[in-house]
C-alpha cells in the first residue's frame, strides 16, 4: 500500500513537508515518510510504493554508522517503542517513521558535491565556477572534481532552494557554525563516499540538514537517500555523459523527455516508471545497508 498522506486522527500535525509528515508529540516529533515525490521542487500527483520506508531505514542505517562522528535526532525507530498515543496507527508508521528530539534546524541546506551534474553542471558552463567555487577548465558531465565542494544552499519552503556562497551562508547563520557545518558535511559525505565505493555504488552528491539538539550541532531530517543524493552503479560509470542512477533522476529524466515545464501541478506518472522507481530505490537500500526492506 502507498501512503501519500497519513492521517492520525487526535495527534497534533506540526507539519507537511514535500515528503515527510511531521506530528508534534510534545517532548519529541513523529516524523513520517510518505511515498510522495517531488521532482523540480514540485509534488507529483502519483506515489512511489515503498519510498518512505526505504527513506526511513535508510537513514536509520547512516544514523548509526555515523553516529561516532554527529550526533543525530533520533529516539526510536520502531512502532513498538514510540508513545501509546500513536500506537493505534502502526499502519501507517510500520517501517516508515522515526521519534526524534526536536532540534533548533539552520535555515540552510548543506550540500557536498563530488562530480560535476545537474545545476553544478549548469554553473560551471556558464562561469567555469560552481557556486562561485573555481573548477578546472575542460570538465566534462560526471566527471569527479579534484575534491568534493562544500555548496550551501538557502531552504525554501515552496519553489527552488537557492545556491549560495559560503559567504552568504556565514551571514546568515553566523561564520563559526558554517565553518562547523562546512568540515562536517564533507567529512560524513567523504566516509560515505568510501563506504559505498566498497559496495559498488558512487555518491555523486548529496545533501545534509543540521540543527542544534541542548546546544550541540546534530544531523537531522535524513541522511545519505535517493531522495537527498545521486547514487550511481560504480560498475557503469562512464563520464561525459548523463549516468544511470538509483534515485529520483529516474524520473527526472522522464519528465525532462515529457517536456514537462516544471510548474505544478505535475504531471502523472505511468506505471512502468512507478514501478521502476521504487525498485531502483529498494535495490539501493539492498546493496548500501545488507538487508532488504523491513
């Protein structure tokens, strides 16, 4: 069964996000993944069967690999230990929610980028720089930069998230905690990058959510997905071009043959790619993490 939206009579909704519902359960959140997807900022009208379970046991996975390095919001990760007060709707949060302490969250997105694609591809075209971040002459689509980039970006509630310097960054969260977030992102992203290379699989890039959790700087939201990264089959890369990919760039490049102009609403998707997608997104779940879905 998808779930494109969960509905927990009597439990107070503190927020819908494009994916995740997120209930305020007092001391903690209840955060849930939905199979909603957004592609170019926007929600499309059709599910991902699974999706928000392979979200959620996804990051489960990385919090705790990662848990030496940050500290991480989550509390519990199975129905069974969550408050009496949800314990009615284990249907709906079966494998797909996560009790978390509630943080302080930056207004900013912190992405790391270890081969030039997408909107960093973009950037380097026009200026020979992404994100105002010099870059050799005469890269080519998918080539991996000399070292990853540290690429902050402002987090907008509805529309695009915006590139922004470092700079812009430090002013708007201060320059120390950037520098903080900075050396944190490319170090978690580094050892995740070495961690998947051992399993086949290429990070391309990927980005990362921080807050304050009793005044110490911890990962939040999710970590290391299809939906926050670009994973890549290592057994296929060939760069100068476009790669094959495990996350939503599956249906990003349907709805860029579509000639889809990325306003909403968006369009429906037909089965086929559905069904391609969430498998895509379970085999990644498969290989990164040694166990299938839960």
């Amino acid at each position: 069964m998808a779930i494109i939206q969960t509905n927990l009579p009597g439990v107070k909704l503190h927020a819908r996000g494009k994916v995740r519902d997120i209930y305020d359960l007092g001391e903690h959140y209840l955060i849930v993944a939905t199979d909603r997807l957004s592609a170019f900022d926007v929600v499309l009208p059709t599910p991902i069967p699974n999706k928000g379970k392979v979200l959620t046991q996804m990051s489960a996975f990385w919090f705790d690999y990662f848990k030496d390095l940050v500290p991480n919001h989550v509390v519990a990760t199975n129905v069974r230990d969550f408050p009496a007060t949800v314990q009615a709707f284990r249907d709906q949060l079966d494998g797909r929610s996560m009790l978390v302490k509630k943080a302080k969250v930056f207004p900013v997105e912190c992405v790391a980028r270890g081969y030039l694609t997408g909107s960093g591809l973009k950037d380097y075209k026009a200026t020979g720089k992404v994100c105002g971040i010099p870059l050799p002459a005469g890269l080519r689509d998918s080539d991996r930069l000399p070292q990853p980039i540290f690429t902050p970006a402002t987090k907008a509630e509805s529309g695009h998230d915006e590139n922004i310097s470092e700079e812009q960054a430090g002013k708007v969260i201060g320059a120390d905690n950037i520098r903080q977030l900075k050396e944190l992102t490319l170090s978690v992203y580094s050892r995740g990058v070495e961690y998947a290379a051992a399993h086949g699989i290429i990070i391309c890039d990927t980005k990362f959510e921080f807050g304050t959790i009793d005044g110490k700087i911890s990962i939040v939201d999710e970590m290391l997905t299809p939906d926050s990264s670009r994973f890549w089959p290592a057994d296929q890369y060939s760069p100068g071009k476009p790669q094959p990919s495990f996350d939503k760039q599956f249906v990003r490049d349907y709805l860029e043959r579509i000639g889809w102009n990325k306003q909403p609403p968006g369009p429906e998707l037909p089965e086929e790619i559905v069904m391609a997608t969430s498998a895509k997104y379970i085999e990644a779940l498969t290989i990164l993490t040694g166990r299938g879905l839960q």
